[in-house]
C-alpha cells in the first residue's frame, strides 16, 4: 500500500521514512536494555521462550565453539537449546540449510560450495570456523621419515610424489600456494589424488607418496608411528588461509534475529574458552574433557600434543584468502554461475555479538 502511494504522496513518503528511522531506534535501544550483567549470561536476557537450534556438525575439532558453549552452559544461558545433526556430505546439508531445516553448519571452500550458492542454495557465511596458528598448523604439509635429510626445503619436492585430499577445494589451494612459494609448478611434482587422509599414512608407511597434505591428529600420530615428519609449516606460504567457516540460514540469521544474536554470542564464549585453554593454558583439561566427548578424537595424551584448529575468538574470517579461493577455482574453469560475496557473507550477527560481550582481550 506504502509502495501505491508514494509516488503520489511525497510527504507520506518522508513520514514513512521517519517512522523507519524511529524504529531503528527503538530496535536498538531495545537491545540496550536487554542487556544486564543480572542476566545469568551476564550480558543478555534469555529468551521468553525455549528456542531449538539445529547444528550440522560431525564431531570436526573445528566445531569447538559450539561443544563449548553446550556443555558449559553458554546456550543455556539464553534458553537455547542446541541439537547436532549429522549428514552425509555437504550436497546435503547446503539445501537443509538454505531451506531452514537447518540452523547453522560448518563448511570450507570448495568450487562445488560457490556454485550451489551461485545457483540459488542461499546460505550466508557468518563467521570464521578454522584457520592456521603461526607456525603451529593443524593442516600442513609433512614428508616420509626416511626422507628428511634430503628434503630441507619446499623446493626440495621437485619430482616427489605428493598427496592432497582433493581438486578445487581449499586442500588443492594450499597445494597450489605451497608450489608457488617453492618457485614450483604442478609439472615439476607428481600430483596424488587420495580422498582419505588415513590412506596417506599407510602410503606413507609403504613408501608410495614422498609427502602429504596431512590433517591433526593424523599429523601427531604419523610423528609418534615414525611414518612422516612436518616440512616447516603451512603459515610460511599461507598465513592468512580462511579453511573453515560458519554458515547460517538466511532465515535463523535475518528473520530470528533474538535467537541468532544470543546463539552467536554463546557461541563466541566457547570459542573464548578455547583459545584460553589451548593458547594461554587455561581451563585445559575441562576443554580437552568436552573436546573428547564430542570429536573422534578420545585420547587426552594426544589432545595435549596436537596442533589445534584456530578459531577466531571475535569470529573474524579472512575474507580476502575466501575470494582468493574462489578467484582459483574459477582460473581451473571450476565454477559455474557468479557468487555474489555481498550477499552471501553475512557478519552482522557476529558483530553485534561482539559488540554485546566484548571485544576478546589477548593474554
């Protein structure tokens, strides 16, 4: 009706836009007051009304976050209530996503994930879900034992047998930024497809790959067995490599906003404890005790040794190596259809989360 009359009603129009602007306001003052270190969160209210909130996630170390927070109460805290759902690949889990079936999932770079998107799948990126450590990564590139005197250097691969877990997705584009550091080309290595990187270390350990593209803990346990040792580390050619992110529904994230904000701030708690636990020492063994129960990986002894997933404890992504990504993908002839970045990263949440609890104070 508004849309009819504003071509005939030019001070209605100014009216209406005032009226926008009141309730803009109003939003945010609303917020203000529902914000009081009286709340059990210490921040904000909980919800009047117990909300459900569904979350694809496989027992990754990357899924930290919500681990955390569930098990110490954070999401509680709002009155959420959180359930993890599994599914068997992500050709799934895009269209429950966008649909609304799920709330939030995990998800990296691949050319398969921007086409969805770019052909309809509408989900937004809200936040960062794994990254590497300075020269502590949990994804890093790693050489046969029996080989290390004589590869001292990424050059040093030339004409070795190397193993990545896959074709235009981030493993193929750490690969990619590794040869371009060495000064290497694809044509001076043997390029070894294995989707499996417990594979690798039975290749590995029969001598049919050189050196691998390797993921914790199977980095750790390879150095135990004697299989394989790091080649320096993934942050001397990619620092800045965005490997996991959060992703969100367009309806949990733009039309519940009550329940997206509190979720995102709870969910940014448990990622605060995280990095308190395993960067500053902090709370460790109840972390590594949650950490247990919900990845595959049961070993304490391990969990003290392994390089971690980097979680940003503000949720920021770097989302210029995202772009960078995609740019490869699309030089392979790997995408179809345009992505629209303005559309699908979607930080507002995460923001007005930070804005609420604060901004994460390094120790």
């Amino acid at each position: 009706m508004i849309k009819r009359q504003m071509v005939w009603f030019v001070p209605l129009l100014f009216f209406v836009f005032l009226l926008g602007g009141c309730s803009a306001s109003q939003s945010n003052k609303d917020v203000e007051e529902e914000v009081s270190d009286k709340h059990p969160s210490g921040d904000l209210a909980p919800l009047d009304k117990k909300a459900s909130v569904f979350i694809a996630e496989d027992g990754a170390a990357s899924g930290a976050g919500f681990y955390i927070a569930k098990e110490k109460g954070y999401f509680e805290d709002y009155n959420i209530e959180v359930e993890f759902t599994q599914f068997a690949n992500s050709d799934d889990m895009l269209p429950a996503l966008a649909a609304g079936e799920v709330d939030i999932a995990g998800g990296v770079s691949t050319s398969s994930f921007f086409n969805a998107i770019a052909q309809g799948i509408d989900v937004k990126i809200i936040a960062d879900k794994g990254h590497y450590i300075d020269g502590n990564s949990y994804f890093s590139f790693v050489i046969r034992e029996d080989l290390k005197e004589e590869i001292k250097d990424y050059s040093d691969l030339k004409g070795k047998r190397i193993a990545v877990s896959s074709r235009n997705a981030v493993d193929d584009y750490i690969f990619q930024e590794m040869l371009k550091h060495a000064g290497l080309t694809e044509d001076d290595v043997e390029f070894v497809l294995m989707s499996d990187f417990g594979n690798m270390l039975a290749a590995m350990g029969n001598g049919s790959i050189d050196a691998a593209l390797q993921i914790e803990p199977l980095i750790t346990q390879g150095i135990e067995q004697g299989l394989h040792v790091r080649l320096g580390d993934a942050t001397d050619f990619a620092p800045n490599a965005q490997i996991a992110m959060v992703l969100g529904s367009p309806r949990f994230i733009l039309e519940e906003e009550d329940v997206s904000l509190r979720f995102m701030a709870a969910y940014l708690k448990g990622v605060r404890d995280y990095n308190d636990a395993f960067v500053n020492g902090e709370g460790k063994e109840e972390v590594i005790d949650i950490m247990t129960k919900h990845t595959a990986l049961k070993d304490h002894e391990i969990w003290e040794k392994v390089s971690i997933t980097g979680l940003n404890p503000n949720g920021e992504m770097f989302i210029d190596d995202i772009k960078n990504q995609y740019e490869m993908y699309e030089r392979n002839g790997a995408t179809r259809g345009e992505f629209d970045f303005d559309k699908s990263i979607e930080t507002s949440v995460t923001e007005k989360a930070v804005d609420i609890i604060g901004e994460y104070e390094t120790k």
